[in-house]
C-alpha cells in the first residue's frame, strides 16, 4: 500500500495545470514530465495507492484532479490500483 497525502504540486512542476478543461496537448506535455523523470517503474502489479486531498478552494480542486488523473492513468498502465479521496476516514489500515 502506498498512501499519498498531497496536492501534488511538488517543485512547482505542475503550477501552470489548472484550468478545468485542459487540452490534450497540455495533458500530454504533464505526462512526458512524469515519464522524463524516470520515477516510475515498469510494474506496479499488487500495489494500491491512495491519493488524499482535501482542497481548500475550487481552482485547487481543479489543479489536483486534472494532475492526479493523469498520474492514476500512468499507474494503472503500469498495473496499479489506484483510489482517490478527500480524506483518510473510510481506509481500513492494515
């Protein structure tokens, strides 16, 4: 299990993301990023990650779910399970 408590905004690598409907263009520029960075291995089988965030404004909603769609989408490629929540009350830790 991998929980990740984050707005994903880490080193400000995704600070200009934030409009509502991003182009696929300005999808796959987020995406090449993540893959340039080499961060994420082949597989992931048997992995689940949990995102957590709780925004404090609609803009950073935004920010957050088009950022982790595109981060989920590259972890189930890989064979993960991925959940998204705003917050940590309903996970049943192990």
């Amino acid at each position: 299990l991998l929980y990740v408590f984050s707005d994903l905004m880490e080193n400000g690598l995704f600070d200009a993301y934030h409009t509502p409907m991003a182009t696929e263009k300005e999808k796959e520029s987020v995406k090449q990023a993540i893959l340039k960075m080499k961060i994420l291995p082949d597989s992931l089988n048997g992995i689940t990650v949990y995102f957590f965030y709780n925004p404090h404004n609609r803009e950073a909603d935004i920010r957050f779910g088009n950022i982790v769609a595109i981060i989920s989408a590259l972890l189930k490629e890989r064979g993960a399970t991925v959940f998204i929540q705003a917050s940590n009350k309903t996970v049943a830790y192990e």
